[in-house]
C-alpha cells in the first residue's frame, strides 16, 4: 500500500509540473532587422522599433527522480529561430554540462542526475544563442535560475537530544515540564511537508504534550517520588500536520520527579536502651539513635531535642551533621547509688517545612531511651568539701589544726584511711591520723617564714588502696605578737652648728614582722640611758612615727662631734613588745640657709659631694692607670729575655752544617768555602814552600791544586781570642756544674773521602799543615771531660813537631 501511495504521489506532482510548464516555460523575441540590440539599446528606441530579447521565467524540477530517463527540465528558444538548425543553443553555469544537458537544435534542457532539494535548492545558469556558422551571438547572454521543488522526502528529527526534564513531586496539573523541539528538512515555504506536530506515544497516563509548541506538562496531582522517581516518556513528532501519509520521528524524554518535604521523620523503634558506667565522665557519649525520613536532601535534615525535664539537666542531645544521628552524652555527673535508671524523652523534628504540605500532618516524632547505670567501686569522697582550716603559730607540735572526713559512696561502705601527699609537705610540717582524718603539727610553726601552707590529702578504702581520692587543703597560720618592733633604717641625722632650739632633725619610723587583725600601733619614747639628754627631745606623733628635735642653742664639733640618742619603741600587743634602736646625730658646718657644708667625716661629706659621675671618671683614671704599668712591666720582661737568650746562645748555633756531595776531588768550585772561615782568616798554601805531610803527593799530581783546595790555620800575631776562650771557659764550666747535661758541638768526628783522596779529613783541628802555628795546649784547661780531647791534640802536636825536625 505504501509503494501505491509513492506512485499516486509522484503522478500528482508531474501533473502539477506540467500544468505550470503549460503556462510559462517559454521565451519570446521580437525580431525586426538583422541586427540583436541589447535592452534599453536607445538607437533602437530612438527609431520607435521594438528591441529583440528574452523573456525567462523559473524553471522547476522534481527532486528525487528516480526515472530511468532524463528528467526534462524546460526549453529555451529564440524567435529568430526558424527552424533549420541554423542557431545554436548553449548553457552555462551551475550544473551545466553535467548535471544539466540542453539540445543544441531544440534548445531542451534536461536534468540528468538526480537533486536533493535538501542540498542545493536552487542552481543559477546562463543561456546562449549563437550563429551555428559564424559562433556569433545572435541574442544577449541571459540568466535563468532552475529551481529544484521540495516533496515530503525528509522525517523530524530531535537533534537537542537526549531530553531530561524534573518535575516536583505533588505538582498539580498541566504543571509545565520542559519543551521539546523537532526540525524538518524539508521546504516550510511548500506545501505542509514541514509542518510538524506534537504527540505522546508512551506515558501519556501521567503527562501531555502540546502539538503545536511541544510542551510537555503533567497529567496527574498525584506524582509521589518516593513510589516512582522517574519516568520515560516517549514522544512523535509527524509532519504534513500530521494528516495520512506525514513521516514522523520520535524521542524519549526522562523526567525525574523530585523530592518536596511531604513525609515526617519516624524512629523505627519506640524504646531504646543504653547503659553507662557510673564514672563515666562529663561529656561522654552514652549510644545514639536516628529517625529516618523518606525523602531525600536537605528534606532529611533534622535536629533532635529532649522534651522531659529529668533527662534535659542530666543529658544532652545533639545532632550529627554528617549521618543526622541524635547523639546522647552525659551532661551531669552519675551516681549509681542514688538513681540505677534514667528515662530521657528524645524528640526529632525536620529542620525544613514545607508550609505546603503542614496539612499532611505533624513533622515530628518521639522516642523513649532508657539509661541504666552500672555501678563500679569508686574512690571515697570527702564531706564537706572545706579547704581552709587555721591555727596559731605558737602551735605546740602536735596541736590538732582539723579534721578531714572522707566517705565510700559504694553501698559496701569500705573503711577509708588517710594520708597527706608529702610532695606537698616535704618538710614534713604537718601529720595526719590515719584513721581518725585529724591533722596535727608536725613542727614549730612561724608565720613570719611561711604564712600559708598548701597539702593535699589522700583518702583511700582500707583494703583497695587504688581506689584514692585527693583534696587540696589550705591552712592559715594566724599571728600571735612575737617579734619587737625595730627602727625601720639605722637612722643617721645632722645638726647645725648654729641650730636653734625646737628645730627638726629627724622623723623616725619603725617595722615589725607581726600583722596583727587590729593593726599596729607603736610608742616612742627615749631610753631609760638617755633621759639625762639635755640636747635633743622625742616626740611621739600618734601616727606610728617620732620626731627628733634640738633643745639647746648652737653644737661645738670640737667638743662633740657625734651624738648617740637611744630610743625605745613598744608595740600594742598582746603581749606588748619592745626594743631599743639608736640614732646617730652628727654636729655639721652649714652655710646661711642651713646647707651643710662639712661634716666631721670625710666618708659622709664625699658621699654627700660626689655625683656618681664623679666617680666614674675616677674609676676610670685609675683603671689606665694601672693598664700603662701593667703594658710598661710586659715590655721590660721582654727586653729583658731577648738579652738572657743572646748571651746563653748555645755553640751549636756557630757550627755551619752542610751536607751535599760534591763533584768530586777535582771540583773546586762547587761550595764556598768563606762560610768555614767566618771566624778565622784562612790562607791557602799555593804549593811548593817546602812543607811536608800533604804536600808530598806522588807523582802524577798536582800539588799546586791539591794544596788550593785545602784550608789552612793561620794564626794572625793581630787576632785576639780572648772573647771566644771566655766563652768557651764559661760555656765548660756550666757543663761542668750540670753533669746531665752533656757539652754540645764540643767534638766533633768527620768521615774520610776514601783511600785515594789526598785529603783523609776537613776538619780544621786535624790538619796535617806544618804551617799551622795553632796552640791545642789550653785544651788541658777545659776540666777532667776534654782530657782525652787534650791528650789527643797534644799527642798530635808532637808528632808534628818530630816530623819538622
């Protein structure tokens, strides 16, 4: 039936086309003359002749042919044209020679490929009339346009999808949801291919949908979240305004209802039961319980609260933000022994109403928690609870101060013993009985060194000493009158010279260590030793204070200088103590305003004179002082250890060490020898003076060189050595004295060059020149240490004198 009505549908269409073809596919020219002017041409116009051109009209072919022959479109065709093939028709453009083919002859133009109205509505060409024999163009090239006419080939389609919509719950109805949108590719401006409405294929029991705007709105009141949540609802859209034959295209749309505040909170169970162990401390949390809420959200918020008086002032309930869960915590202490049960009254209630939906219904709810207190053995606790007891300080030791009481608040009622935390009586100051609680004196007590005293007492059960309870306990050391009254300072004063009768010169006060309730109150008056005073009188002012004046005319400092003035000072009481101080009076020069200028102690006028200033740049005079003499003693000291160590310089430091090989016999100029001759002046023997021992070489040699290289001890008649041979003497003679310490340098032994070498020693004792005039005799002056070294030089020297002779 459907390819039946494809075929009915394209027979109307072609028969349409061919009407329209009937009444307007044509061109039409006015020919007069020879010659094709253009439009508008005024030569032509001038002479009142119609001009030649075309007249075009659109126009149209039917997309999606499906044919098997070409598709003919229109004809084009020029009144000059008489038949006989002589003009030529072209096409050009959009299309042209491909999709678009025109008969040369005939001028019929037909489509070859078929169009889709949807991709290119419209193509745009341009037609020729050209002289088959010359290619000339007999009219103006001119434009037509072939339109390609739509037919209902497209379906609607929902190209926002997918489509989710919400919708609260309990929303009345044709409450508006959300709208959806179909398009089609079809021509809107041809007939109604593209005129689209709207309709519910699935959940058309709950919602609607408006055809023309496609609007989807609820059908029902009563939509409930909790019993369904979401809802797939299919929609259609079908064109040709939906009469037989429109294609269509649907979508499903989710809605999600959501949740309104519409159920109250519900504990599942009426009674609850906890227990807690009676210690248990403040704040803790006993267990916790919730109501639930069928809806979803901030809708399950919900705070909870206790309704009867007993639980609200021995528990407390808050709420718990992240599970919404009533927490019960202990808001005052438990005591097993004076209630075993608690009945709390917890209330939850939505912290969110709807005033909507308040006719549904109360939005909250109650619950019973039962609270069971389990005993434990506790420590004992002490009744009353004072913490200040008092006691005289002339306490005799072991006077009772009080009594502590402390009680097992178990029902077993254990005995309790006590004991005072020593760390807090290290001294051991007080006792306590242990059985009776009594706190007694433990030594002498002195308000004056300690005037409060902080202890802590134990309390413990007799057979658990586990089980212990402390309590801070303050004593109070009340003052009795034990300590006389003193002169607050050693009092110096100065009088005038020329004082006069009456005058001031002092105000005294005193200190005692007591502090009685009623306060102080002392007397003044002088001692029984210096009632004979004619010189000065005391007054006492009432206030706790004296007043010293003069009672004579003028002092002499050279008669007396100082005056000691005895005064006696009682307290109040109980008992009245007493004690006698002494005030020193020291006669002064003044000037005419009573300053004083001198007194007869120096130590008192230069305190009195001195700024502190003063003192300071005294102080540091004298510490430079002391700085130059200490830095003058440190350089003598120096100067004079550089000289002690110049004169005990040791001989070693006149001995000229050298240790490098030389280049052998021959080389005489590889050391210089002027260091050995430091202290001597050396001469060489330049050879053949007749002097025996080394100048006798054999033959083969060279005296003369031999004899070059070799050192002599010449002793000049000018040279003095007398500094040396003191030194020496004097350098043997502390050898001599110090027999751990060995000579230095005093011997020395020299190794021989080898058995072919000239020269079997340098040493410049033992040279073998008969020309050395040196005298080894004073060697037998050096003491019984260098005898073998004089015995050996004076057996040397004879040999030597043997040989010259």
């Amino acid at each position: 039936m459907a390819k039946g009505l494809q075929g009915f549908l394209w027979t109307m269409l072609l028969l349409f086309c061919a009407i329209q073809e009937l009444g307007s596919w044509a061109m039409h020219t006015a020919v007069e003359g020879p010659g094709l002017g253009q439009p508008g041409d005024p030569a032509l116009l001038a002479g009142g002749r119609v001009k030649r051109g075309w007249v075009w009209n659109q126009f149209f072919v039917v997309e999606e042919y499906t044919g098997t022959e070409p598709l003919y479109v229109g004809k084009i065709h020029s009144d000059s044209d008489e038949g006989d093939g002589s003009i030529k028709y072209t096409i050009s453009g959009e299309g042209a020679g491909t999709i678009f083919l025109i008969d040369e002859i005939t001028g019929d133009i037909h489509a070859t490929e078929r169009l889709d109205r949807e991709q290119k509505t419209f193509y745009t060409l341009r037609a020729q009339a050209r002289d088959r024999q010359t290619d000339q163009l007999l009219e103006p090239e001119s434009e037509f346009i072939i339109k390609v006419q739509d037919i209902n080939d497209s379906e609607p389609r929902f190209l926002e999808g997918p489509y989710i919509g919400s919708v609260a719950e309990l929303s009345p109805i044709g409450t508006s949801v959300m709208q959806v949108m179909a398009s089609d590719a079809d021509d809107p401006t041809y007939g109604s291919s593209a005129r689209v409405v709207y309709s519910v294929l699935e959940g058309e029991q709950h919602f609607t949908v408006d055809s023309k705007t496609g609007v989807i709105r609820t059908a029902v009141a009563d939509l409930d979240r909790e019993t369904q949540d979401r809802y797939e609802v299919v929609i259609r859209a079908t064109d040709m305004a939906g009469q037989l034959g429109g294609l269509s295209g649907s979508t499903t749309v989710t809605i999600v209802v959501t949740d309104v505040n519409d159920n109250p909170p519900r504990f599942p169970q009426k009674m609850y039961q906890f227990s807690i162990v009676e210690t248990a401390p403040v704040g803790t949390a006993i267990g916790r319980v919730k109501a639930e809420d069928s809806d979803v959200g901030e809708n399950t918020d919900m705070t909870y609260q206790v309704k009867d008086e007993e639980g609200v002032e021995m528990f407390k309930v808050t709420t718990d933000s992240n599970t919404q869960e009533a927490v019960i915590t202990v808001q005052k202490p438990l005591d097993y022994e004076s209630k075993k049960v608690h009945t709390v009254v917890v209330e939850a209630l939505n912290k969110f109403v709807d005033p909507r939906f308040v006719d549904l219904g109360t939005f909250r709810d109650q619950t019973i928690v039962r609270v069971s207190v389990l005993d434990v053995d506790e420590p004992p606790e002490f009744r009353p609870p004072s913490n200040l007891m008092e006691v005289q300080e002339d306490a005799h030791v072991g006077s009772v101060v009080g009594v502590v009481t402390a009680l097992d608040p178990d029902t077993a009622n254990h005995p309790v013993r006590y004991a005072i935390d020593r760390s807090t009586d290290a001294e051991r100051i007080f006792d306590i009985d242990a059985k009776t609680g009594a706190i007694v004196t433990g030594k002498v007590l002195d308000r004056e060194t300690a005037g409060w005293h902080n202890i802590t007492v134990l309390a413990m059960e007799a057979d658990n000493h586990s089980q212990v309870s402390r309590a801070s306990l303050r004593i109070r050391i009340l003052d009795v009158n034990d300590n006389p009254p003193e002169l607050a300072t050693p009092y110096e004063a100065a009088v005038c010279e020329d004082a006069k009768p009456g005058q001031l010169i002092q105000t005294i006060s005193v200190v005692d260590r007591d502090e009685p309730q009623s306060g102080h109150r002392f007397y003044f008056t002088l001692a029984p030793e210096g009632t004979n005073n004619h010189h000065f009188s005391l007054l006492d002012i009432q206030d706790n204070t004296a007043a010293v004046h003069t009672q004579r005319v003028g002092f002499n400092r050279q008669e007396q200088d100082v005056y000691l003035l005895p005064i006696l000072v009682v307290d109040s009481g109980p008992p009245a103590l007493s004690s006698t101080g002494t005030l020193t009076i020291r006669v002064c020069g003044c000037d005419s305003n009573g300053a004083i200028k001198s007194c007869n102690s120096t130590a008192y006028v230069v305190s009195a004179t001195l700024s502190p200033g003063a003192l300071i740049a005294l102080l540091v005079c004298v510490l430079i002082l002391v700085v130059l003499v200490l830095l003058i003693l440190t350089l003598k000291r120096h100067h004079k250890s550089h000289l002690t160590s110049e004169d005990d310089e040791d001989m070693r430091d006149n001995v000229i060490k050298y240790n490098d090989e030389g280049g052998g016999e021959q080389d005489t100029e590889a050391y210089d020898m002027s260091a050995l001759r430091s202290l001597y002046d050396f001469s060489e023997i330049k050879g053949g003076d007749g002097g025996g021992g080394l100048g006798e070489g054999g033959p083969g040699r060279n005296p003369a060189s031999e004899l070059h290289a070799l050192p002599q001890w010449v002793q000049s008649p000018d040279l003095d050595f007398s500094v040396f041979r003191d030194y020496i003497c004097r350098k043997v003679e502390q050898a001599d004295e110090d027999p751990s310490v060995p000579p230095y340098d005093s011997f020395q032994t020299y190794a021989f060059e080898g058995s072919d070498s000239p020269v079997p020693s340098l040493s410049s004792i033992n040279t073998w020149s008969s020309g050395s005039e040196q005298d080894f005799s004073y060697l037998g002056g050096w003491g019984p240490r260098f005898r073998q070294l004089a015995a050996l030089y004076a057996g040397r020297r004879g040999e030597e004198d043997g040989e010259e002779s």
